[in-house]
C-alpha cells in the first residue's frame, strides 16, 4: 500500500502521512493500542508508521475517519536529497485473516 496524506485526529491543522494497515470490517491486532484487537468501523481506516513503537498513529489514537483523508503521497520532495518516487510497501503486520480464530465478542466490537 502507498501512504495517505490526511489530517491528524488530534490536530486538524496538522497533516499526517502514514500506510493503511486495515479498512473498515477488518480486525487488526494492535501495536500498543488500549485493546489489543480491533474491528474496524464502517468509514474508518488503520494506519501505522514505518517505525513500530516509535510512530504518531493509529496506535496512539485509533482508527481514522475517511473523513480525513486528503491524498495518496506518490514522491518525497523535500529535502532534495531524498527526491523519489514512493513504491508500495508490504508490512508483516496486516488484518487479521479469516481463517483466524476471532476474539471472542469482535463481531459487536467488544475486545
């Protein structure tokens, strides 16, 4: 997945550029997060940075709205030194699939 430019769920006027990890109605199990697994709300995404454990996320604040998404990131620009164009990037830590044993109470969003 490429990263996603969209506005941070504690500061409106800060812009925030992080992978999505799951989309809404996937169950994902967090880095860190208050619950330990997660179903993802309807109009909801889950984002992670680079840097597990050391990154401004969704394991910080929880799931994001699509609400807030503002742009795919295709290049970094800035510095100079680092001008490319993103790739897409596969990260270990993905939803959780179906054939794995689901918490018990995540259909209605208990953890």
């Amino acid at each position: 997945p490429y990263p996603l430019s969209f506005r941070s769920p504690k500061n409106p006027e800060q812009k925030i550029i992080k992978r999505v990890i799951a989309l809404e109605g996937d169950i994902i199990k967090t880095e860190g997060y208050k619950k330990r697994f997660v179903k993802i709300p309807d109009g909801h995404f889950w984002i992670e940075g680079d840097h597990s454990g050391h990154s401004f996320d969704s394991n910080a604040f929880g799931p994001v709205s699509l609400g807030l998404l503002h742009a795919r990131a295709s290049h970094i620009i800035w510095p100079p030194s680092r001008w490319r164009r993103l790739q897409p990037h596969f990260t270990s830590h993905k939803p959780l699939l179906d054939e794995t044993p689901v918490p018990k109470n995540a259909e209605n969003g208990k953890f």
